[in-house]
C-alpha cells in the first residue's frame, strides 16, 4: 500500500479526538525484562496515557525489542511507537516508528543515513512513520546519553533563536512534528520559555521530553504550549508518581 503524503498522521489524530494535551510513555526495552515492560505498559494505560513509545537505549539487542515490543501489545490498546537510535533498533511488530532526524546533529549518520538504512524493514513489516524534526537541547551540566553519543551543533538552554529556526526548519522540510529533548534522565527539562517561542510559530504538533519527573514541569511545558509530553525515566523510578503527572497534564486548558 502507498500512504498518502498529506495525511493526518496520529500525532493530530489524537489531538483532535481528545481534545487535550497528550501523554507518552518511553519504555526501554533494556531496562526490564518484556514481561515487566507488559506490566508498566497496562499500569499507564489504566493511569491514561495515550502512547507506549519504544526504544532510547544506547545498546541493541533485537530479540529484547521484539519481545518487549510483542509483550506491550498484547498487555494495552494503546498506539505502540518505535523511537529507534538507529536502524538496528526497528521492530516489525510495532504499529508506528518515529521516523526522525535529528536536525542538529553534526554527523550524517543521524541526520539521514540510520534512517535510509531503515527503510526495507519500515515497507516489508508497514510500520507507519510519523516524520519528525528531533532537536537535542543541551540543559544539563553533565552530558546526556545522547550528548556523549552524537556531535552536537549545540542548542543551549538560553539559546531560543536558535531552537526557534530549527524547529522551523523541520516545518519547513515538511515534517509533521517537532521534538524538543532535554536527554533522558537529563537535570531539568528543556526550558518553558523556549517551549514557548517554538509554539508561537510552529505549525505543527510539538512533543517535549527529557528530565521530567515532577507534574508541575509537566504542567508548566503544557502551558507554554506542548502538545505531547514524553517521561521515560519517571516509570522505570516511581510509576505511582506517573499517575499524578498524567491527570495534570490533562486537567490543563488546552487550545489547539
Ligand atoms: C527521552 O524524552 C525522553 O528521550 C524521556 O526522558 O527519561 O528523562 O523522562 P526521561
């Protein structure tokens, strides 16, 4: 089958059926066994988060992902997205794969060629992409996983422009969502203000992740306009924790 360019792609879908802001889960599949990972996958879904997300590990081992992606679907209704590090890390068994670049890298490998190298398993297994532009933004003072991984063009915390004219570079590339990282397990979360900016020009949905732990940070990116908020780290510490972040996120005013 041929997907149409143009489409509405889940991201919007679900905006538009919920009306509200939206709530990923990342599951690591190398942090739990796929039975675990089942479990936490059907806690968030009771607690109403609106994706499982898979993937951000450094490491790759496919039979993990597989299993972990095969074990979340069959706990949860819930869209399962791929959120690969690189070609090595695409399962045929999950329904969608963020299909990103990540725009400020200085190496060719994560601006273009991981993702070339993916295609065969996207089309024969029909994974649906969901084109995204991936900005990293450097918050903490100790590098992220993705920061000791990756040669940066640098978007510091402070630096607003600059995030502003990526995220429209991605719009204008024609991708279909943004997504601003702090890094997983990063100190602070990418700052409100600079959710702010790239909201007030960006057309398209905005997902923000990385170093959010607490509902009122949850609730502070909502405000300053992000349509998706993403937690990983949260689930793997203190899932009780979860169930409060989400109900915050959805008890905002949301106007898209
Ligand atoms: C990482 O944004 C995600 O890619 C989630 O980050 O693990 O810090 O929640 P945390």
């Amino acid at each position: 089958m041929i997907r149409q360019a143009g489409k509405k792609v889940l991201i919007e879908k679900l905006l538009d059926e919920k009306k509200e802001a939206l709530h990923f889960t990342l599951i690591d599949p190398d942090r739990q066994t796929p039975e675990k990972a089942k479990a936490i996958a059907k806690k968030c879904q009771q607690y109403d988060t609106d994706a499982i997300m898979i993937g951000g590990s450094s490491s790759f081992n496919q039979r993990l992902l597989d299993d972990t992606v095969r074990a979340v679907k069959e706990s949860v209704d819930l869209p399962t997205i791929l959120f690969p590090n690189s070609a090595a890390t695409v399962s045929r068994y999950a329904d969608y794969i963020f299909f990103m670049s990540l725009l400020n890298s200085k190496d060719f490998r994560y601006l273009i060629k991981e993702q070339v190298s993916a295609v065969p398993l996207i089309q024969s297994a029909q994974l649906e992409p969901i084109s995204m532009g991936y900005l990293v933004i450097s918050t903490s003072s100790k590098p992220t996983t993705i920061e000791k991984r990756v040669k940066l063009d640098v978007i510091d915390e402070k630096d607003v422009t600059k995030a502003v004219d990526y995220a429209l570079a991605a719009q204008y590339l024609g991708m279909s969502c943004v997504y601003l990282e702090a890094g997983s397990g990063a100190e602070k979360p990418v700052p409100t203000e600079m959710v702010q900016a790239v909201r007030t020009v960006l057309g398209v949905p905005l997902i923000v992740g990385g170093g959010i732990r607490e509902a009122s940070q949850a609730v502070a990116i909502v405000r300053a306009g992000a349509d998706v908020i993403v937690t990983g780290t949260i689930v793997e510490q203190d899932i009780s924790r979860l169930k409060s972040l989400i109900r915050a996120v959805k008890s905002q005013r949301y106007e898209k």
